[in-house]
C-alpha cells in the first residue's frame, strides 16, 4: 500500500485553503495560477512579496502555509521545515499550528524520518477537528507503520480511518479507497476486489488509482491462491506505472511480477521484469516529487473534463490535450533549477537560535558518538535521536543536534543513516558470503527498517545501488 503514499500527500497539498475574504481569495487564485503553470519560482516570490504587505498574523500565516508547500514542492526541504517550524513558534491556536505539523509530517515522511514523522502526524491526529484531515494522517500513518515493518500499529491506523468514515460526511471517493485498504486487511477479499474493480470502471477516476486498484486486485487473487488471475492484473498496474514514469511505482509492480512468477516456477518470465526492476531503480532519483504535482494537474483536468464527454471523439480530443499537459509539465520541470547535492547530503534542520553547551556535555557527547562508531550501534534498527541522548546520559536532545550539525552538517537521521551506508558498503567489499545475501538481508543486517530506504540512500552517497555494486564484483 506504500506506493499509494506521495499521492496521497499530493491529494492534500494541492488541494486550495479556503480563503476568508475576497482580498485573500484573490491571492490564493493567483499562487495556483502559478502551481498550475509550474512557474514555483514566481509563486515563491509572489508569496514573499504579498507577505511584507500583510499586517494581520492570520494572513501572514496563511502565506507562510503556502510557501511551505511550494518548497515542498521544489524538493527544498531544508528551507520548507525552516518556514514551517517558524511559523509554529509564532502561532498559540492548536487548531492554526495542525496544517503545519503536517506539512513537516509529510517531509519528513518523504525523506523517510518515519519516527519523527509519525511524531508530527500524531499531533495532527491530537489536536485537529476536521474529518477529511484526520482520515488521511491516519491512512499516512498506516502507511508509515508498514514502512516500520509494524503492522499492528498499521492495522490500528487503518481501522480508526474506517470507523472515522462511517461517522463523517466525506467524499465516496475517500470512503471508498479507505474501504479497500479496509477489506484487505481484514481479509475480506472478495469485497476488497469488488471496491477496486469499482474504481477501475469509473471513468473519472485519476491514473493513479487506477493502477492501485489493478494492484490490489492481484493483492487479493495472490492470498486466494489464484497466482494466474494474479499476473492479469499485475500486468495492468505495470503498464499503467509505465504511463506514469514514476520508477518506484514501476519498481512496485515489477517485484510483485517477479514474486508471482517465482512463485509459479516462471523463472525466465521472472528474469524479464528483473531488468525492469532494475532499471527503475537506476532512474528513481530523476523523478521527484514535483512530477507527481504534475501528474495531479493532468489527471484533475482528465476527470472534469471526463464528466463532460460522452462521445469516443471528444474522448479523444481530451487524451491529446491531457499528453500534450503532461509534456508541457515535464519540460517546465526540467528547466528548474535544482540542487547537485542529494537529499540525504544535504539535508538537516537548523536550529533557529543557537544555544550555549557546557564543555562537560561536549565531552560526554564526544564520547558517546566514538562509542557509537567503535561498538558499531548505530546498526541497532530503531535508534532515534531520543533513545541515544537517554543512553548516554546527554542532557538535551537539542545539545546533540546542534553537535552533529557543526561537526557533520548533517541531522542526526542522516548522520547514523551515513554509518550504516559506509558499514554495508565496507562489507560488501571485504565480506564475500555478506555479498550474496538478499539486498533486503543486507538493509537490515546494516541497521536499515526498510529496503526502500536502504536503497535510497546507498544510491546518493555510492552513485550506485547495491545490486550493481554486488553484480560488478562478482562480474
């Protein structure tokens, strides 16, 4: 269910704030112009600059809400969580302080801190009043505790999600994809399959819920033993994936063909998605999150313009202008500027003010991270920043961040994520039966929860995933 994730965000943060007065409105309709344009340069200006002019806070927070998501939106995460936590410090309603938590929720999700996201999302969850809100955090939750490898945690998430629906006046759509995802972990298949060939039908439906529902379906055909039906439905998600060119979609789909196929003792059909698999891995950090904005757009045109049609030629007509969009959309996203830097790099949280630490706690600090490194514990799955300042008796947890900032110019996510990544790659080198262990083998034997991430990061710090880097050894 994790592929659904960044479409999910998507969804939300695309979706426009209601605006009190016909000033405000005014303004929010001239930010999408430029979203819906892709000019996030000059909506970021735009913002800044109508910002300087507003006296009232509740507007200049408003603003500063939309600026957040525009450098969401540019993958400039840094500075998104900047604007983010400054605008929290300078709200004192909890119902004006949920939007923000979760925008800082979901960036910390993309770059897979899943702990202090569920952090963020749970206050969401605490403190908002709005149903539609608190039935995505929950299914975001859900999808972040998979993620964990937790599934009790997922299936709690999931189940407060659906009762959530029963009791709100929500959109059918919502309810039924919390519907689906609902069955299948309650292993009511057949209503599960009923829901998902339901959204296949709907004509309105976006691409992306096309192909979850296609992959469901063979979700649920695979824990009914019909692995043949399976691979019918598979076969649609993929080449649905393939019309998206979101690799880790392709990625998803790929593996669930090589399972099935494996399974049936298909191996040579098997053998040919590998190679798509692992092409998709190759390509997976050329395709950011701004492209499923794109996407958005051009499937939000596709389904009011869908409603309209009800002859095959102004179909038709309406697939030309939807590829042309798409084409439009990824020229402009080619031609912004972006860091050289990889995410995982270049990213950590500056501190708003600097705070004064003792030599003593410098020393015990010191002394904690050459213990870390010589005692290899950063391999320990669950670290967090929390459970490593209680061990090692650091007084505040700000003290490490501010020290792993100055001496790394990392976070401290990144800062253990990078041990773990030189641990894996030193290993591999060096260890020939670690080599041939399963990928997923060697991201939890490194300290990694998930293979996803584990990939993600060997590929910005080694240029390479690895399964290349084990192939070209072996070779």
């Amino acid at each position: 269910m994790t592929k659904y994730f960044f479409f999910l965000l998507l969804v939300f943060i695309l979706t426009p704030v209601s605006a009190s007065c016909q000033e405000t409105q005014a303004i929010q309709q001239e930010i999408d112009n430029y979203i819906s344009q892709a000019k996030l340069d000059s909506a970021k200006i735009y913002i800044k600059n109508q910002t300087a002019k507003q006296h009232k806070s509740e507007v200049k927070n408003a603003l500063n809400y939309q600026l957040v998501k525009v450098l969401f939106m540019q993958s400039a995460y840094n500075e998104a969580l900047t604007e983010a936590f400054y605008s929290l410090d300078t709200i004192d309603n909890e119902q004006e302080k949920v939007k923000f938590n979760f925008m800082i929720g979901v960036i910390y999700s993309v770059i897979s801190d899943y702990d202090k996201s569920i952090e963020y999302f749970d206050l969401v969850i605490k403190n908002n009043q709005a149903p539609p809100l608190s039935v995505q955090t929950f299914l975001l939750l859900s999808n972040l505790h998979l993620s964990k490898n937790d599934s009790l945690n997922a299936g709690n998430s999931l189940t407060k999600a659906y009762k959530l629906t029963k009791t709100s006046t929500l959109d059918n759509k919502t309810k039924n994809h919390v519907a689906m995802q609902y069955s299948f972990y309650t292993k009511n298949y057949e209503r599960c399959k009923e829901l998902n060939l339901k959204a296949i039908r709907d004509t309105t439906s976006f691409l992306n819920t096309k192909s979850y529902a296609y992959s469901m379906l063979g979700d649920c055909l695979v824990k009914q033993d019909s692995l043949i039906s399976a691979t019918t439905y598979y076969d649609e998600f993929l080449k649905l994936t393939l019309e998206t060119k979101d690799p880790e979609q392709i990625k998803v789909a790929a593996s669930k063909l090589i399972e099935v196929y494996e399974k049936l003792g298909y191996q040579e059909k098997a053998n040919a998605y590998h190679k798509i698999y692992n092409e998709a891995v190759n390509d997976s950090l050329s395709f950011s999150v701004e492209k499923y904005r794109d996407l958005y757009n051009i499937e939000k045109n596709r389904e009011l313009k869908s409603v309209k049609t009800k002859n095959i030629v102004r179909t038709l007509l309406f697939g030309l202008i939807i590829l042309l969009l798409f084409i439009i959309g990824v020229y402009h996203y080619k031609k912004l500027k972006k860091e050289n830097n990889e995410l995982f790099e270049s990213f950590k949280r500056t501190p708003s003010k600097k705070i004064s630490i003792s030599d003593s706690e410098i020393a015990k600090i010191k002394a904690a991270i050459s213990k870390l490194k010589k005692e290899q514990l950063f391999l320990k799955p669950n670290i967090t920043r929390k459970s490593f300042c209680e061990e090692s008796s650091i007084k505040s947890e700000r003290y490490l961040s501010q020290f792993i900032n100055e001496n790394y110019q990392n976070s401290f996510s990144v800062f253990i994520n990078n041990l773990r990544i030189e641990y894996a790659y030193n290993r591999i080198l060096k260890d020939n039966k670690f080599r041939n262990y399963k990928v997923e083998e060697i991201a939890k034997e490194s300290g990694f929860g998930s293979k996803k991430s584990f990939e993600r990061a060997f590929l910005a710090k080694y240029n390479q995933t690895p399964f290349k880097l084990i192939s070209n050894l072996k070779d």
